[in-house]
C-alpha cells in the first residue's frame, strides 16, 4: 500500500460505507488494521517502560508526588514543560 492510499484510507478507517467507496480491499483494510493494532502495542509498552524508569530513576514516591503536582500546579507544570521541550531539542545534558 502507498503511503498516498494509506492515508486516503486512515481518515475513513472507522466508516464502512466511505471505505466501500474508496473501494478499500480486505488486503487494504487488514493492514490498516494491523498497523493500528502494532502502534497500539507499541504505545502501550512505551509508556510502561517510561513509567519504569521513571520511577527507578526518581523513585516511585516521588515519581508519583510529582504526577499529581503536576495536575494542580502550574508553576511547576510550566518548568516540566519546559524541560521537556529543551529535552526534544537535544538541549539538556
């Protein structure tokens, strides 16, 4: 499958009716089936093995003190945020 087609049928993939006028094949719809089936379970191992080193590394009291702050202060939401966004640029040492 193109990657044209595959997102030609990805924003229909739940309407079975503008599937069949995409003309979308069983071949078509198995794979796109598959391939949401594999980031689901990548996703879901992803954020267990975050969650994992996140508490090994930080602790899971903290781990947990921090996730919960996180929700009501926003101060400290911004400066993670922050953080973050350094981190994704490669900023942070």
């Amino acid at each position: 499958m193109t990657n044209a087609r595959y997102n030609e049928l990805y924003v229909i993939k739940d309407d079975a009716a503008k599937l069949a006028a995409a003309k979308a094949t069983e071949a078509e719809i198995a794979f796109m089936k598959k391939v949401a089936d594999t980031k689901s379970e990548g996703t879901v191992e992803i954020t267990n093995t975050f969650k994992s080193l996140a508490k090994e590394y930080v602790g899971a009291t903290s781990y947990n003190n921090i996730k919960k702050a996180l929700k009501t202060d926003k101060a400290l939401e911004t400066k993670y945020n922050a953080m973050l966004a350094e981190m994704s640029k490669g900023e942070v040492n």
